[in-house]
C-alpha cells in the first residue's frame, strides 16, 4: 500500500516553501502526500504539486487581532486538532511533519494523540513557538540552520533548509560579476516584502556612483503599500525598477543577479546558498530570539555575505556596501563561491531519508 505523508505547516513562505520541497521530494520516491494548514496558509499552497492534497484546519495566532481574537484562539486551535484527529483515524499517515507555524498545531496535536510517528522540522536557527513546544514530543528534530538553540534533552539532526524544485534547478547558476553592463539587484524582505526594505534600498540606490547607477536593473519585493513610494524613488533616481509584492520566479532571478539585498529568513538564505549569489542581509529586529542573526551566521562568516543590522541601516551605509561589491568584480564572484560553499542542495534528500527512516519504525 502506498505510504501518506502528512505535512503540517503555516501561512508564511518560510514555513511553506521547505514543506513543498519536501513534498515534491516523497511524490517522487512513490508516496502520497497531504498538506494540513489554515484558510490563510492554503493560500500559500499554489506552488506545490497537484498531487498533494490540501487539508485546511481550524487554527489561529496569539500574534494578531484584538483581546476578543486572542482569547478565542485556544477554542479555535481545540476544533483544529479535533478535525485533524478524526481525518487521521480516518486515514492514517505513516509520518506527520511539521514546519513550524501554528497551523502546524493540529496536525502534530493529533499525531501525538494517536502515536503516529511524527518529526519537525525548524528553518531557523532558533526554535520558533510551536516548534520548542513539540520538541520534546516528537521522534526527530531536522535543523535547518546549524547549530540549532534546541531545549535541554533535545537532540537535532542537521538536515539544511529544502529549497523548491525550482530554486534546485538553478543551483549552481554561473555567476556573472559585476561590470560596465546592465546588472541585476535582487531586493527580497520575505514573502510580503519589508517595509524598511522599501524606505532605505531606492535611497541607497540614488546615492550610488552614476556609472553603478546606470547599469542597475532592480526588482524588489514590496507590500502593496509600499510599492508604489518604492517605484517612485526608483524613477527619481533614473533607474529601471520592477515593483511586485511577490515575484513567483525568484529563483530566476536569482540566478541572473549580480548582487541581493534580502531580510535572512530561513528560505531566503537556503535560496541564496544554493544559487551561490553575493548578498547584503539585514536581519529584521523583532524576529523572536533575534533568529534572522543566527540564520546569516553562515554566510556572513563564510565571508559571503554582508550583515547590517537594522538599527545601523541608512542609504549612506547600505550605499557604501553596495558599491564595494558591485564596484569589485573578483571580490563579487569570491562571495558567490563562498556562498555556494554555505548551501545543502541534498537537504531535502536528507529530510526525506528521515521521514522513511520513521515510517520504517511502524510495526
């Protein structure tokens, strides 16, 4: 009988895009694959295979809506675990992973309810919320990011971030470096862009030398209420710029750029590593347990990266930075190799080999 993978994940590309690369992964080695998240995750769940089936479940965060919101979330997440409890006797996965995010909750809740073997797996360098809650009761912790700040008696297993088929299709693009001809900036703040981003990039981009200026072709990822402010700055300034909130194609554009100014979530930095791209990362301030630091430690100390912490970014310092990349070929392409040195292209083969490695523990 053919084995069901159960994967749990939340609403944001930091948890979905190492799920569907998972799931792209157990498709292919002959096993069906079910996708459990919220109303607000599924709208995330395009990209993934056809052949995955999506189940949407009660869930909700403590993060956002008034006092009335909050105090209704642990009633929202019980149903959420009791449907997922009833799908599960129903139809019994072999494994249930989950990425973290509390869409993931019910899925998990209900794995352990029934002693299904169960893992999950943390993107960041730090546990988020959920993950720290189940990892005492789970059958495996996979680390993204390592080393992993996991809770006493946790031990994690070093897997890397999955990147999607797509972004592994381009691994390993040859680097073009910087030069008198058109070049690509590649601006990237999550899967909903970054406010900051948006503020300070195009103003950085206005005070570069006239000759790097020129030949800048940018895309930047923006909310949609920054977008038109950014595109804006960008036309003052004279310079060609795409303005979207999403770009489904990054890894393309990736692959052709000669430079990325990104945030440093998880996603992010396994996208860049692969690709093998030069990069400016600014870890976003609030994140829990300053989690985007330890997520760029790799880079920055491979010596592939950047790192500018928000309280110290300006246009004038995030400018200097650009031009000492863009302005030095040989040192550009040195920071692609070196990023390339930082990824795992096999990390979703290595996740997978632990999802069978469980299901092979069934009776």
């Amino acid at each position: 009988m053919t084995k069901l993978l159960l994967i749990a994940a939340g609403g944001t590309g930091g948890h979905m895009f190492p799920a569907q690369a998972l799931a792209e992964t157990m498709l292919a080695r002959g096993w069906r694959v079910k996708l459990s998240t919220d109303d607000r995750g599924a709208r995330y769940a395009g990209g993934f295979p056809a052949e995955v089936k999506v189940e949407t479940v009660s869930s909700a965060t403590f993060a956002r809506g008034g006092a009335l919101a909050r105090a209704a979330v642990p009633f929202r997440i019980a149903g959420g675990v009791i449907g997922a409890t009833f799908r599960m006797m129903l139809d019994k996965p072999d494994v249930v992973v989950g990425f973290g995010g509390y869409p993931s909750i019910p899925a998990l809740s209900a794995a352990w309810l029934l002693r299904r073997p169960r893992m999950i797996h943390e993107q960041n360098g730090v546990l988020g919320r959920v993950n720290r809650v189940f990892a005492g009761r789970v059958d495996k912790v996979a680390c993204g990011t390592w080393p992993t700040e996991l809770p006493q008696g946790v031990t994690g297993e070093n897997t890397g971030n999955p990147v999607r088929a797509a972004v592994r299709e381009r691994a390993a693009a040859p680097y073009i470096p910087p030069g008198d001809y058109p070049m690509s900036l590649v601006v990237i703040g999550g899967s909903q862009g970054a406010r900051i981003l948006s503020d300070v990039v195009p103003a950085a981009v206005a005070l570069l030398p006239e000759g790097l200026r020129d030949n800048l072709r940018v895309a930047h990822q923006a909310r949609d209420e920054d977008a038109e402010r950014a595109a804006a700055a960008y036309a003052a300034a004279g310079v060609r710029a795409e303005v979207q909130p999403f770009f489904a194609d990054i890894p393309r554009r990736l692959s052709e750029a000669q430079l990325v100014i990104s945030r440093s979530g998880a996603s992010s930095v396994a996208d860049i590593s692969i690709i093998g791209r030069p990069s400016i990362l600014i870890p976003f301030a609030a994140a829990i347990a300053d989690h985007q630091t330890a997520n760029a430690r790799g880079l920055t100390e491979a010596g592939a990266a950047v790192l500018i912490p928000e309280k110290l970014l300006d246009p004038a310092a995030l400018s200097a930075q650009m031009a000492a990349i863009l302005g030095h070929p040989a040192a550009a392409e040195t920071m692609a190799a070196h990023a390339l040195s930082q990824g795992k292209p096999d990390a979703a083969a290595r996740l997978a080999a632990l999802v069978e490695e469980l299901a092979g523990d069934l009776p």
